[in-house]
C-alpha cells in the first residue's frame, strides 16, 4: 500500500453535520432504502416459490432460516428453492440473472456501508476500510451520483424480480382454477 499524503482541502473523518455533507448522507439513506426494498423483494419471490407458511404462519421467505444472506450463493440457492419447489419455469433464467447482475452493486454497497467514511472533499467522500476481502480496494472514492446509481440499480432487480413474482403467482392461481 502506498501512503497518500493528507489534503488541505478535504474534511477528515466526516461526520453528519460536517458542512456541505448532507447530499452524501441523503444519496447513502436513499442506497439503504434501496437495497431493503430489494432484499425483502427477494424475500417475497421466495415465499411466492415455496408457497408455504410455518406453524406460526410466517411465509417461507420471512423465516430466517431460509433467507438467502450470501449474496454471492444466492442465485444457485434461489435455483434449487425452484427446482425443488416448481421444478422448470420460465422465470428461472431470468431470476437467477437478477440475482447475479446484482452483486456488484451488493458489494459496492458493502463498501459505503461497513468502511470508515474517513476523508470528504465535495464531490467525492473516499471510503476506507480496514480489512478487504482478495480483489477489493482498501480506499475508494464515491459521488453523490454513484452513490444514487446504485440506489436505482437496486430499484431496477426489485422491479425485476417482482414482475417475475407475479408471473409466478399468476401461473399458479391460473393452474389453481383450471384444476
């Protein structure tokens, strides 16, 4: 690692009332949201799948033993839930696409949220973190507008894999009616 040289202009260690830091920490809540949405999205094409509740009528997506947390397995997971559950469907390719474009964008989201927000120089904070996993860089610098890109990337896979939810629920009440 190469030592980098501190910045006269750049703002140490930011916190939520250093000046000019609001548009950051509103592109970061927005990002959150965001990616909440999403995973309770993924949570409900689970349950929408497995179409089964618990003894305490919780769906299958919200029982904490099926949630699918690793980002990086939960494509071959969300396949074999499909598999095991509706055998071949026509969604399967797209679900399992979803859930893999998505994981970059999990990782930079990672990166703004478990790294140290330790310099701020209007337009870019750069996040450090402590340990990094193989192919990760310790310092990287984010704008409020990629910061926002990857909050609509995470609303694009919602909007994804909702239509394809529906897709799947309107296939079963279909069969449902016709049997």
């Amino acid at each position: 690692m190469t030592a980098r040289s501190l910045d006269l202009e750049a703002n140490y260690f930011p916190t939520p009332d250093t000046p000019g830091f609001e548009p950051f920490a509103r592109a970061f809540v927005h990002l959150m949201f965001a990616h909440a949405k999403f995973e309770r999205q993924i949570r409900e094409l689970q349950s929408a799948i497995a179409d089964t509740l618990d003894t305490d009528h919780i769906p299958f997506g919200e029982q904490p033993a099926n949630q699918l947390r690793d980002s990086r397995k939960r494509p071959k997971l969300m396949a074999k839930l499909i598999r095991d559950k509706l055998g071949e469907i026509p969604e399967e390719e797209k679900i399992i696409k979803c859930l893999c474009d998505a994981i970059p964008f999990g990782d930079k989201r990672n990166l703004l949220t478990h790294g140290t927000w330790w310099e701020f120089k209007f337009p870019t904070i750069t996040v450090a973190r402590g340990t990094v996993r193989l192919g990760e860089e310790q310092h990287v610098s984010f704008t409020v507008d990629q910061i926002e890109a990857i909050a609509e990337k995470f609303g694009d896979f919602e909007a994804e894999l909702w239509k394809l939810k529906r897709s799947i629920e309107d296939r079963r009440q279909s069969a449902t009616r016709h049997s």
